[in-house]
C-alpha cells in the first residue's frame, strides 16, 4: 500500500515537474496572441508570473516540500513571493538596461522556470520528497 | 517596553499543539449548544456581506465631511461589521476550531473594510496611487529610466515595483495599471494573510490564536499603507521573509541555512532594497533586534549581512543621486526630533475639527495596542522566550532617527503590528502549555469582553482609515479637467497648483514642470493666503520655467486644505476669485469640480523669472506619503 502512494506520489511530483517546465512555454505562446484575445493573454499570462517561477525554485530551495505538503500554505506563499522576486528582478535587469520586450522578458522567465523545473536533484533529497 | 524584555531563557521553540480535549460528558444540552455556534458561524458571514452589499446601494460619496466616509456609511453597514465580529468571537471561542471559518471570517472583513471604497468611488482613490500608475506608464513609454523626472526622479532610483508593473503590462498586454490599481488594496490585504500565517505558524501551533492575531492584525492596520504603492509591496516581501527567518529560528534541527533557500532571501533582499527607501532600513533593525539573542545569530547574522550589503552598494551606486542630494536633510532630521509633528501643528491653516478627535483616536488605537503587546509579555510568560519582543521593539526608535516627511512614528506602528497583534491575542485566546491543566470553556463575560475588545479595535481603525476620505477621493469631473489638461498641455509646459491632490496630475511628468505651491517657502505661503493673486504670481516667478504655464484647481485641493490645515480652507476659493478677475490667466476648462487655466500674458514684471532665487520645495512628501 505505502508502495503505492509513493508511486503515485512520484508521478504527481512528475507532472507538477512538466506542468511547471510547460507554463513558462505557455506564457510565451500567449504573448503571441492578437490584441483582441488580451483577457486570453491575461488568463494565461498572470497566474504563470505570479506562481510558476517560485514554485520552480521552491524545488531547490525546499526539495523536501516538492508539492507535498509537510506544508502546502507555505508553498502557496514562498511560490507567490518567490515567482515576484523573481520577475521583479527580471523586470529590473530589463529597465534598467532599456532593453525590455515582451518576447526577451517572457522567454527569459520561461528558461529560468525550465531550468529551475528540471535541475536535477541530489538521490538524498529524491529520498527525502513525496 | 523595553524594561519588560528579559532574554529568553530557551530556544525558539514554537508552543507544542495542545492535548487533544476530551469530550464533554454533558450529552444533549452540549451538543444543542455545539449546533447552534455551528449554525452561528456558518450562517453569520453569508449573513453579514449580503447586509454589506445592501448598505452600499445609497451612500453619496459627495456628502463626505471631515470624518470622511464616517458620515455617509448607512447603519446597515455597522450593523454588518459588528455581526461580522460577533460571528467572529463566537466561532474562535468554540471548543473545536474550523479549519475553514476563520479564513472566510477575515476575508470578509477585508472585503467589508477595504473593498468599500472600491466599490463606492468612481475613480482610483488616493492622488498617490495615480501617481504610482502614472510612474508605471512612463517607465514603459521609456523603457527604463524616465529622463527629466523632476521632483520624482527618487522612482527611477527604486525602480523594482514599477518595473514589476510594467512586466505585467508588457506580458499581458493590458494597456494600463489603473484597472488593477482601483481593487489592489482588498486584493493586497488578501494577500497579507499568507506571509502573516508563515509568521505566526512558525510560533506556536494553536489555530485559535493563530486567527485571533490575524484579525487583530488587520483590525488594527489603521495607516493605510496598503493601496497601489512600492511601500505596500515591499511589506508584503518583509513580512514573508521575516517569515522564514522566524520558522528557520523555529526549525528543529541545526539552525543552518540551505545554500539555494539563503541565495533566495538574498533575492528577496535585493528586491526589497530596490523598491523602497524604508523597508530595507526597518528590514536591518528588525534583523539587528533578532540577533541579538546569541542563539539566533548563526542563522540571523548572514541574512543581516546580506541585507547590510545590499543596502550600502545601492545607495553608493543606483540610488547615489539622492542619498547625495538629501543627506544633509537626513542629518539635520537627527538633530530635530519634533519633524514627527502632524500636518495640523505644522500648516498655516486650521484642520478640520473631526480631524483633531480623529487623530486622538488612531494614535489611541496605535497606544492601546502597544499598551495590550506590553501587557501580554508581563501576563504571557512564554512570549519572552520567542521572538515577538525583539519584532515589535525593533521598529520602534527609528522615529527618532528620521521623520520620513512625519511618517515614521506610523510606519514604525506599522512594522510593529504583525507582533504587537500576535502578544494582544495571547490575551484575548487562552493558549494551553503542556503539563498545564484544562482551560476551561470561556465564560460569557469572556466572550463579551473579546467582543468589545474586537469592536473597540475597529472602531479606532475606522476613524484612522475612512476618516480622511474627503480628500482621498476623487469625482469623474476632476479626473476629467486632468485628462483635459494632458490632451492640451504642449512639451515644456508648466502646471501650477495650490497642493498636489490631484487625480492623474503627473501623467507625463517627464513633458512638464511642476509647481506645487504649499511645498514653497513661508513666505510665499503666506502672500499666498494674504493675496491669492500675487502668492500665485511669486510661485510662478520662483519656480515656473519660460514656457506656458496652466493652473488647475480642484475639489481635492480644497478638501486637503480643509482636511489637513496645510492651508487655510479658503485658499483655493479665493484663489480662484482672484484668478477669475484678473487678466493674465484665461480659464480653459471648467466643470463643478475642477478649473483649468492658462497663462496669457507673462509680460507683468511680478511674473517674469528669477534666477538664482528658486529654491527647491522642502516639503515635499516621502515617496508615498499619507
């Protein structure tokens, strides 16, 4: 039984894995979108800069969190506040250069929260997740 | 308060879950009075956010006097919140608490408290937070810094908020902040419960006390910080990670910090310092305060390190401009410790009177709190032996460092508050210890003092937060003259004006000088108030640029000056008197609650320039002043 958990344990954190790697993707496709879909663009656009990147980085900076919940409000409330350092910062380094678009701003969060998403972690802390 | 510190004698650990209560053995009569708080609890917010709605169908938000929205709020409405808080006693008095109710009861709240301006004004409240998407705007138009800012050039120095902002409007394509902007003040204090529960969690495990400090947290959260600004962000950001500092002190195990979770605070750090002056300051006092008990050090002291890092290399380099230019008027606030005193003892004109009482009230709310946190640590023994002392002292001297245009002894409050409201609570919810006996049920007349304890609670909020609504609201006529203004005014222009509070003034600010005349000298103000005509003739001579130069009046100009005293109520009336009569402004544009007019003959002697006499405004607010 605990056998079975853990499996589906492990596929859920598998998909969460894939769904973060593919929101950023998301997020760059809707950019693309006709001025006439904005609420489209919005619905798509607003929920992966305000939770994906940090829960990216939640997989780094908690490996034992990785979408179980020892404590899901705080990984609801590291991923909002993470996701936001994370943009700002992005959103700065573009200012403060002059070289922000929207395609370079958007493909840079989708990369980071890729490589975030699939950095491999060490087998002690895989131990240590769902 | 800080004679009733001691240092603790343990370890940071939170309070331990208390034994599971045994059931209570009187059968019927228990479980009919088990049903009826169910029914309570469940029916009461339903209940309480309908009459809400209901009360909002009738305000006039023109009928607003100096108590604000005070005034104009139907019974209805009081009638909904006092439910609301009695919904609220009973549910957190029960034997068992739910794990859902708590959470809805404290959103309601929110909605009730800060959702009603939203609903009820037609345009954004608060000539600051225009402003805010007015620096939005051009930072986009610019793609970076804003070139020429004048007087707000201190945002492309904190520049982190606004570059968020114009992320989220690239990528979504949404044409402007505002339509956000006009709901971020329920959306944000929603947003406060998550990083005030990372707090209070890594404290103690008690759900009752736990809810009972948010409550007080957002029943006494009176300064209004949190509207559409990068103060409100960064609080946001400040409250999480002492959040983590506190649950990484609270942590089993060694108290050493994971490399990518302190590379993450490090980030959070440098946003923080990036967006806004204070909370970085406050951010370093808090950490210095939570270091100072040996045992945090290891897990404080890189955080603080960091922080102190952060905070030197952008003031030598992003924000140099300004630490250059204002650090003699940061010393010389050291040396002058009244520069907290209100607008009322400082203005040439008399305040409103509901604004006296108002102030006795919100700085009684402010001492009542403090006043209860110093209590619990005397009545709460275990609270020494965490960190709630060291976060609500912290804050406390820098009013007598720096009055932040006199801000701080608010914000210092502010800062405060998420502690101070979780030592009040420890009064209000018994909190059982291990090895301690049962507590027993609460007594009605338990229940009834927590109730007027709450009530009393929102009644200071109320008076501290709606109470200056006259002035924070703004009418679709007087954003209207400003979006007449920004469609006639050419490049280089000049816009007079007797204060800022003005809806949209600074869209296009890098394109047009300003002249806000009570950030002038005394003397200027003073010919102003003797001669309208000639004060405005000084202004325009002292500080107006060759070039064309409009002068636009308001009814929030006028509502500041009766509000706030700064000038005297009439100031703008006569002013427009004046105007009306003379020959060299023309009226351009002109509705019942605003006027625009133009300079047409800049050949009078009084108007013409004078260099050398120009002095720069020294009353301007701090960035988001309130």
């Amino acid at each position: 039984m605990s056998h079975l958990v853990a499996r589906n344990s492990v596929a859920r954190h598998g998909l969460a894995r894939y769904g973060l790697l593919l929101s950023g993707w998301v997020a760059v496709a809707a950019t693309l979108l006709p001025a006439e879909l904005t609420p489209l663009r919005v619905v798509l656009v607003v929920p992966f800069l305000l939770v994906c990147p940090g829960a990216a980085a939640l997989r780094l900076t908690h490996p034992a969190h990785r979408g179980h919940g020892p404590d899901r409000l705080e990984f609801a409330v590291l991923s909002v506040a993470f996701s936001v350092v994370i943009d700002t910062l992005v959103a700065e380094a573009f200012f403060f250069t002059h070289s922000i678009t929207t395609l370079r701003a958007v493909g840079v969060l989708a990369v980071l929260t890729s490589l975030m998403a699939l950095y491999p972690l060490g087998r002690r802390e895989r131990r240590s997740g769902p | 308060m800080a004679g009733t510190l001691r240092p603790p004698a343990t370890r940071n650990t939170p309070v331990p879950p208390a034994p599971a209560e045994p059931a209570d053995p009187r059968g019927v009569r228990t479980n009919r009075r088990v049903t009826v708080r169910t029914v309570v609890t469940c029916a009461v917010p339903p209940v309480a956010l309908t009459l809400w709605l209901l009360s909002l169908r009738h305000v006039h938000v023109g009928r607003m006097g100096d108590l604000g929205l005070l005034q104009v709020l139907p019974v209805l409405f009081w009638v909904a919140l006092g439910l609301l808080t009695l919904g609220f006693v009973v549910t957190l008095h029960a034997d068992r608490l739910s794990r859902v109710w708590p959470a809805v009861y404290v959103v309601s709240l929110i909605a009730i408290i800060h959702a009603t301006p939203s609903i009820l004004y037609p345009t954004l409240r608060y000539s600051w937070a225009w402003k805010h998407v007015d620096v939005v705007d051009a930072l986009l138009r610019n793609g970076g810094a804003v070139p020429h800012p004048g007087w707000l050039d201190i945002y492309n120095q904190w520049p982190g908020f606004f570059a968020a902002n114009g992320l989220v409007l690239r990528l979504t394509g949404l044409p402007s902040a505002m339509g956000y902007a006009h709901w971020a003040t329920p959306v944000v204090n929603v947003l406060m419960i998550g990083p005030l529960l990372l707090l209070y969690r890594s404290l103690t495990r008690q759900r009752k006390l736990i809810w009972g400090a948010v409550w007080i947290f957002f029943s006494c959260s009176w300064i209004g910080q949190d509207y559409f600004a990068p103060q409100t962000f960064d609080f946001l950001l400040y409250v999480t990670l002492i959040g983590l500092v506190v649950k990484q002190l609270t942590s089993p195990g060694p108290p050493r910090w994971r490399l990518p979770l302190l590379g993450m605070v490090v980030l959070m750090e440098t946003v923080l310092v990036s967006s806004h002056q204070l909370t970085p300051l406050m951010l370093i006092v808090t950490l210095t305060a939570l270091s100072v008990p040996r045992r945090n050090r290891r897990t404080v002291l890189p955080v603080l390190a960091s922080a102190v890092v952060l905070q030197a290399v952008w003031f030598a380099t992003a924000a140099r401009p300004y630490i250059a230019a204002n650090l003699g008027s940061f010393i010389k606030a050291l040396t002058s410790p009244d520069s907290n005193a209100p607008t009322w003892l400082t203005g040439l004109g008399t305040p409103a009177a509901g604004q006296i009482l108002l102030a006795w009230i919100d700085r009684g709310l402010s001492a009542a709190v403090l006043l209860l946190a110093v209590v619990a640590l005397v009545r709460r023994r275990w609270t020494r032996h965490t960190v709630l002392p060291w976060l609500a002292l912290a804050p406390l001297p820098m009013p007598a460092l720096n009055s932040y245009g006199g801000e701080m002894i608010f914000r210092a409050f502010m800062f405060a508050l998420p502690a101070t409201a979780m030592l009040t609570a420890t009064l209000v919810v018994r909190v059982r210890q291990p090895g301690m006996p049962r507590i027993r049920p609460p007594g009605w007349l338990r229940v009834a003092a927590t109730y007027v304890l709450l009530l009393g609670f929102l009644g200071g909020l109320v008076f501290g937060y709606y109470g200056k609504e006259q002035m924070e609201y703004f009418t679709a006529k007087e954003a209207s003259a400003t979006s007449y203004l920004d469609r006639v005014v050419p490049t280089g222009s000049t816009i007079v004006s007797v204060t800022n509070n003005i809806p949209n003034i600074d869209n296009q600010y890098e394109l047009h000088s300003r002249v806000v005349i009570a950030w002038n000298s005394v003397q200027n103000r003073r010919l102003l108030i003797s001669s309208p005509l000639a004060g405005l003739e000084e202004a325009v001579a002292l500080d107006a640029p060759p070039g064309p130069v409009y002068l636009i009046l308001n009814r929030g100009q006028t509502a500041e000056c009766y509000i706030t005293g700064v000038l005297p109520a009439d100031t703008v009336s006569r002013l427009e008197t004046a105007v009306d009569h003379s020959r060299i402004f023309a009226p351009v544009y002109r509705n019942s609650d605003a006027v625009v007019y133009v300079l047409v003959d800049r050949s009078n002697p009084a108007l013409q320039p004078r260099p050398g006499q120009s002095k720069p405004s020294q009353q301007q607010p701090q960035q988001g002043g309130r």
